[in-house]
C-alpha cells in the first residue's frame, strides 16, 4: 500500500476519488499494487454495461466512435436517417462482437430525438451516453443563404444536439450521472467563407457544451465537445470536389502530415465517456493531428 501512496503522492486525493466512483483497489501486502493499478486503469475506460446512443452513427466519424465504444464495452445505438447505412453499420459492429441496434431519427424534428431516446430506454433499460454527432453543411458564399438553408444547417448541427440532450437528461440524472459529447469542428474554433452556417453552427456548439456542462454539473452528467480536425469521410469528400485544392492545403497544414480516418475518434470518445473524464466538464478537445495549433 505504501508504494501505491508514494506513487499517487501528488494528488493525494486521486485514489480516494476512484474508490468514491466505480473502482475499488485492494492492494496487497505482498508488493502485488502494479497488477491492482493495471486494474485501476482498466476500469477506469471500462463500459461495460452501459448504453451508449451514437447520432449520425451509420458512417464516418460516427462509426469510428462507436467503434471505440463498443470496444470498450458498451452497448451502442447508432441512430440516423439512412436505414439501409444503419444496418450495414451495425452488421460491421455486431461482427466484432458488440450489442447494437440501428434506430431511425431525424435530429432537426424534435418528436424524432425523444422517440428515440425512449425507445433506446425501453429497450436496453438505461442510457448512459449520448454523442451528438449528427451533422451537415451547405458550402456556398454567405449571401446567397436562403432562411431554409439556413435553418436546415443550424436545426441538424446545434439544434438537434440540444433536443437529443434535453431528451437524454431525464434518464441520465435518474440513473445518476451520464455523458455527453458534442461534435464540433475545427471550424468551432475558425471561419470560413464557404460554410458561413456550419462554422456559425459548431462555433455556437460548443457555447451550449459550456452551458449544459454547468446546469448539470449538479446531476453528474459530463458534456464535453470534440473538435475533429480533417477527417476522410463523405462529407469532406464532398468538400474535396468542392474546392479542389483542398486536399492538398489539408495536408500541408496538419503537423501530422496526414488526413484523419473516423478510428482517429475512437479514443477519444472512450475516454470522455468512461469513469477516466469524470472531472472533465465543459471542455473543447481538439483532435486534429496538430491543425490548430499551428500558426500562418
Ligand atoms: N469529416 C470531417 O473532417 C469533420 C471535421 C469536423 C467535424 N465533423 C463533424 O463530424 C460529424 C460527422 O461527420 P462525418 O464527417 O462523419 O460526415 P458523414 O459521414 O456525412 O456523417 C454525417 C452523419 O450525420 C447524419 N445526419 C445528417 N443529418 C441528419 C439528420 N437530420 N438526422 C439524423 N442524422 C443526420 C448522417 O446520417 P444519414 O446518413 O442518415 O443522413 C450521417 O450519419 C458531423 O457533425 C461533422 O460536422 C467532421
């Protein structure tokens, strides 16, 4: 035990907190404490046994997080529009061996966030995370919006996010905490000349993270905000024929020299949804291979 002390020394709290929530470290007096931290660390990323639900998690990044979730062991509801993507999606997750189901939603309609949410609830019995990830863009100069392109941009981007999360909270403050991750965007953080709505969109996104972080604080529910940098998926595929240099600025601009594939997400998805983020609130994670942190 006095290793296990001396090791944690500078934060004399941080096993105590561990033993509040969900871990329990019964070092020996043997010398045994690197097999029962080894344990402690496991735990700590362990979701087995909770009920995920994945927005837009029939392709790309979706998938790629939900991967990670289920790898980790929980149980994911992916839930989007596209059945026929849906359920190809979760024959791929079933084949590594997860628990998942397919649910049709609609994330600008706020009847279809709370039907899903309880469904999700009737039918695996609780609901511990929540990812937002559900997402469009229409690229065009900002003056030639119209109100409908407008509208379809925001209501799907930050809209949504906030209907799936007011539809959550009931189930995650009666089961005692719960986790929310929001999908921003690098343009969360930057303009851009061409996605004047999406940028407005994500920008405002994380503000709501801020905002839902601190009213439920209170009931133990997380809600953090992921900021992918550029990732290979329909969308920037999309944006790829778009502007034709893209790829290559993309590329010169990412310190890691590469583009980004959905798994890139899977880490950290895990991470703010496991007992390891229980203190991270309200926080705007970039993963991005480097891109914003790089100057001119
Ligand atoms: N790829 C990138 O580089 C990048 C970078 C930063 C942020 N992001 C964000 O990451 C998220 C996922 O994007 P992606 O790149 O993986 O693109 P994607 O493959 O096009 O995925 C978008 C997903 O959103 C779903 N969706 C769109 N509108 C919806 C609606 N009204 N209701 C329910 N689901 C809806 C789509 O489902 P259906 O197939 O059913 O329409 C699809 O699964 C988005 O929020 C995006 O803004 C992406």
């Amino acid at each position: 035990m006095q290793l296990v002390e001396q090791r944690l020394g500078d934060a004399p709290d941080a096993l105590g907190l561990v033993r509040g929530r969900s871990v329990s470290i019964d070092c020996d007096d043997t010398g045994n404490w690197s097999r029962q931290l080894e344990k402690v660390a496991m735990t700590l990323f362990d979701l087995t046994g909770h009920v995920a639900i994945v927005t837009g998690g029939n392709g790309g990044i979706g998938l790629g997080m939900a991967r990670g979730l289920a790898a980790a062991g929980a149980t994911v509801v992916l839930a989007a529009r596209n059945t026929e993507k849906g359920e190809a999606a979760v024959a791929a997750l079933a084949a590594s061996g997860a628990r998942s189901a397919f649910l049709a939603l609609d994330v600008a309609e706020e009847g279809s966030c709370r039907a899903m949410i309880e469904e999700t609830v009737a039918r695996f019995a609780r609901l511990d995370i929540l990812v937002n990830n559900a997402g469009t863009s229409i690229r065009k100069p900002p003056e030639s919006y119209t109100a409908a392109e407008w509208h379809t941009v925001l209501d799907t981007n930050l809209t949504g996010a906030l209907f799936c999360s007011q539809a959550a909270y009931p189930a995650m403050k009666e089961a005692g905490g719960g986790k929310i991750i929001n999908i921003g965007s690098m343009y969360s953080i930057f303009g851009t000349s061409y996605g004047a709505a999406y940028a407005a969109s994500k920008g405002a996104l994380v503000q709501l993270t801020k905002s839902l972080a601190i009213a439920w604080a209170k009931d133990n529910i997380q809600v953090n905000a992921v900021l992918p940098g550029w990732i290979d998926t329909e969308l920037t595929q999309g944006a790829r024929r778009h502007v034709a240099e893209l790829h290559d600025r993309v590329l010169t601009r990412t310190p890691a020299g590469r583009w980004g594939v959905p798994e890139d997400l899977a880490g950290i998805a895990v991470f703010l949804a496991a007992p390891a983020s229980d203190f991270v609130t309200g926080a705007a994670i970039p993963v991005d291979g480097g891109y914003s942190s790089m100057g001119a």
